[in-house]
C-alpha cells in the first residue's frame, strides 16, 4: 500500500512558541489569546481517529498505521530507498500527528529505521508490527531460522523487549497451520515468555485467508481489502465474510494493499476509505506512506469518515 515518493520536509502544522513571538504577544497583551489559540489547534488534532482501538484481545493500535513495505524485497522498499535521513523524517511526522502503529518486516529491512526515529519515544505510545519470512528466495541469505531464531535478531535490531505482533509473512496455502505448526508454537511460547503480545499471520490468498480465520492460534490478520479487488485475495463478495467470522472470533484485522499498492488516484483513495471504514471487521489499516501530505490526507479522511458516522 504505497502512494508516490519523494519529500525532503515534513513540517508539523503545531510549532511551538519562539521566544520572539512570546515577546511580541506579551508586549500586545495577547498571550492569552495566541496560547488559547494553540492550545484549541491542539485539541483538535488529536481526535478519534488517533485513539487507540483494540487489535485483537491483547493488542491496541491506531486505526491509520505507516505500512513500510512498498514494493519491498530483499531487506529493501520504496520506503528505505528514500534514504535513512528521509525516511526517519516521515516516520516522525506521522508519530506526530497521531499515527502510532507502524508496520514492518524482516523482507523490508525497515527494523533500524523504524527505531531511529522513534528513539526517545515511551514504549507504550506506538504499536509494533513485524512478520517473519520463511520462503524460499526474498532475502539475501539462503538460511531461514526459526520464528524464535528471528524474533531474538528483531529485538536486538529494534532495541525494544516486545513486539506487539509477530506474523508468519505472505501465507498462501489453504493448509498452512498444519505446514508452520512448528513456528507458531515456537512464537507461542515466546508470547508467554512476553517477547510478543500477539501473533498471527499475513494473507495472501482466500484459502490461507479462510485458514487464518478458523485458527485459535491467530491473534492479528493482515488482509488484503480494496473496494476496487486490486491486488486482493479476491472478490469482496467472498474476502469480507471471511473477515466478518475471524473479527466475530476475536482476532484483530489490518486492512492492506488498501490502495491498490499505490495505483488509485485520489478520488479513488477517498471512495476507497469511506469502504475499507464502512467494514466492521477491520480494525485498522496501513498505508505504505512516502510523502507527509499523504500522512495529511488520510487522516483527515478518518477523522472525517468518523465523524460522519457519529
């Protein structure tokens, strides 16, 4: 779920007061008034549409997540060809304007970047998502550990004691719980040793979908869901039933490829969201951000969908 590259800015809309400007609104007598102003803007963008919703029964996370993996392979993506110093500057952005779950993976390479621009920040503030890759070719290396073999590198590289998810990546057999049981139970013991708080896995096709849904193990899906069927597990008609049985289960869903992987336009982003949030079933999405002024479109278009529905 990309849109297109390439910012060297990310301006947050609320700046602090400079000292000038303080000086000036003291001599006026209108410190009042500009700190009141500020305080108003303030209040206003953080709204629904940053509060955390549950994720499942042991995770919460922001209904608008930063998606780091578009056209991702080989420990790279669109979102680390934009450069280290590009890339933690719109990762911040979105931190700051209420974008608080961030979605990663072994295959994007993104672990590094994704710590650096949230260094200093609490723990407990953001929502993080990563996925392990098990099949053949996509990485540089030849061998694939096991999940807890992989889980113990993410930890290091991210220098954080938990992830709050921990997927099996791209699962395409309608049997795959029978052919990865022994790497969900290897990241089920780390959930109980509190290494993850929950796992689950990433679809990507309607039988592994269907799978996904009737298994007790999976805590968080990851799906592919657009109102045009662009690069989904399928038609609409047959994806979300399937979503409505696994969220009437319990399990925390996470729409993907939610643009098309990057190819509607805007009206289309628009209709499409207003979809993607008329589904019960779907708890959050992500987006495969590249430019701040995208970060601003969809959460406006949240907030405005949320308000709409009020």
């Amino acid at each position: 779920m990309g849109l297109n590259s390439g910012v060297d800015a990310a301006p947050s809309p609320i700046l602090p007061m400079d000292r000038r400007e303080f000086l000036r609104a003291t001599v006026s007598g209108t410190t009042g008034m500009l700190m009141a102003e500020r305080l108003a803007i303030a209040a206003a963008s953080h709204t629904d549409s940053e509060a955390p919703v549950p994720l499942g029964r042991t995770v919460k996370a922001t209904r608008l997540g930063f998606g780091t993996g578009m056209a991702g392979g080989g420990r790279q993506s669109n979102q680390t060809r934009l450069g280290p110093e590009k890339l933690e500057r719109l990762l911040q952005y979105a931190y700051d304007q209420g974008v608080r779950l961030f979605d990663m993976a072994d295959l994007y390479g993104t672990h590094r970047y994704v710590a650096r621009a949230l260094r200093g920040k609490p723990r407990d503030s953001y929502t993080l998502v990563t996925k392990i890759w098990l099949h053949p070719g996509g990485l540089p290396e030849r061998e694939r550990p096991d999940a807890d073999v992989c889980l113990a590198r993410f930890l290091k590289e991210f220098g954080t004691d938990y992830f709050d998810v921990v997927q099996l990546h791209c699962l395409m057999s309608g049997t795959w719980p029978r052919e990865m049981r022994r790497q969900m139970d290897l990241l089920a013991e780390r959930k109980r040793k509190g290494d993850l708080r929950a796992h689950g896995a990433s679809i990507h096709s309607l039988a592994a979908l269907e799978a996904a849904a009737a298994e007790p193990w999976v805590d968080v899906i990851h799906a592919r869901v657009n109102k045009y069927e662009s690069r989904t597990d399928g038609p609409m008609e047959k994806v979300v039933p399937v979503l409505n049985r696994a969220h009437a289960a319990g399990k925390g869903v996470i729409a993907m490829k939610v643009c098309g992987e990057g190819t509607f336009d805007a009206r289309q982003r628009a209709e499409n969201l207003r979809f993607i949030m008329g589904l019960d079933c779907i708890d959050a999405m992500v987006i495969g951000f590249e430019k701040p002024e995208h970060i601003a479109e969809f959460r406006s278009g949240v907030r405005e969908q949320l308000a709409a529905s009020r």
